[in-house]
C-alpha cells in the first residue's frame, strides 16, 4: 500500500501501525500496499472502518481477480481516492505464476513451480511511474512471500518512500529483511505488534 502525505512519516507509520487513523494526520496520504487489507479494509468481506480522506491517495495491487473483484466492491465508496492495481508486486513487469487453492484466498502466493493460475506482474517502479507519484509516505508490503525478491532487485522506487512496513514469509527472516531495509538507506525496528513483520523509516533531516 502506497501513501502520499503532507504530515511526517513517523506520524503515518504510528497511525497505520495502531489502526487509528486520524484523518487530520492522514489527509493527503500516499498509500500503496498489496491486497489493500491493511489500515482501511478486508479482503473477507468486512465494512471499511476508516473513510479515507478527501485528499489522502491509496493504491492497493492485488493478484487474483476475484478478490481484486471484492476489493472494489469494498472501496466503492471512495473509489476517486482508493485506486485498485490488479496484478502481482513484483520486481519486474511481465506475468508470473501464482498457487490458488479455494479457501485459502488470503494466502495466495508466486510460484515458480505447481502454479495452477497466472497473473500480471508489476514493479513499484512502473507503479509509481503510472501514477506519477515522486514520493510516498507509507508502504504496506504483505506479498506472501515475494518480499526478497522486491527488496533486492530493481529497488529505485525505495528512495522515494518515507517508511514502510514488510510482513516476511517463508525462509526469509526478520533479520534479512531488516538487513535488506537498511540497505535501502531505512532505519529498522522489529514490530512489536506482529510476530514476522519490519518497519522501515527515512531519518528524519
């Protein structure tokens, strides 16, 4: 989840971190993030429990067409603010194979074997550039597994973020996302209210 905004990272980050998004802090936010599940809405279904505000900005890129389906009915609402990708995070543009087992919907994943579905894939870099965004101030990354591959390859689109929370999955641990973050030029912290996930801030100048 991409965010654009006028108030300091540190203030979005709390704020999405929370699930108290205060509309004075987050009025013109950036947002991108993968299923847009995070901070605004459900891919199960739920209502959304934060209006996003007039002017905040949120692209969410989601892999499988029926949840991308759900997704738009749920942000229906404020459609001209909450912008819908349908396709996979990734770190090129192209198409890649993803395991979709009913029941599982949340999970779905890349794979590059026993895929039995295909999608779009798209990088942040063609992301920012298609909605010409010079700088963000939240990313949400929740990518089932995805991460290694966009943290460490084609990662110009880092220096345009303000911080970033990464979920991590599979083998790739904690600390090598941390590692990777850091290396990308953020400072890094264990989140302390999920068990596998990194936050990234830009030092504040």
């Amino acid at each position: 989840m991409l965010t654009r905004a006028a108030s300091r990272a540190s203030s979005i980050t709390a704020a999405v971190e929370r699930a108290r998004l205060d509309s004075s802090r987050l009025r013109n936010t950036r947002m991108i993030g993968q299923t847009m599940t995070t901070a605004a809405w459900s891919m199960d279904g739920y209502p959304l429990t934060w209006h996003p505000p007039a002017r905040a900005r949120i692209i969410g890129v989601e892999l499988d067409a029926d949840n991308a389906a759900l997704c738009r009915e749920n942000v229906r609402p404020w459609a001209d603010r909450c912008k819908l990708v349908e396709g996979a995070a990734w770190s090129a543009d192209g198409e890649v194979m993803y395991e979709r087992r009913r029941g599982c919907e949340q999970g779905f994943h890349v794979t590059r074997q026993h895929g039995n579905a295909t999608a779009p894939a798209i990088s942040l870099n063609t992301l920012l550039g298609r909605h010409g965004w010079d700088r963000v101030d939240f990313v949400k990354m929740d990518i089932e597994g995805a991460e290694q591959q966009v943290l460490r390859r084609a990662t110009e689109w880092a220096e345009r973020v303000r911080s970033i929370k990464v979920e991590v999955h599979g083998a790739y641990t904690m600390n090598d996302c941390a590692g990777d973050l850091r290396a990308l030029g953020f400072d890094t912290r264990f989140d302390d209210r999920h068990w596998a996930a990194v936050i990234g801030q830009r030092p504040l100048s």
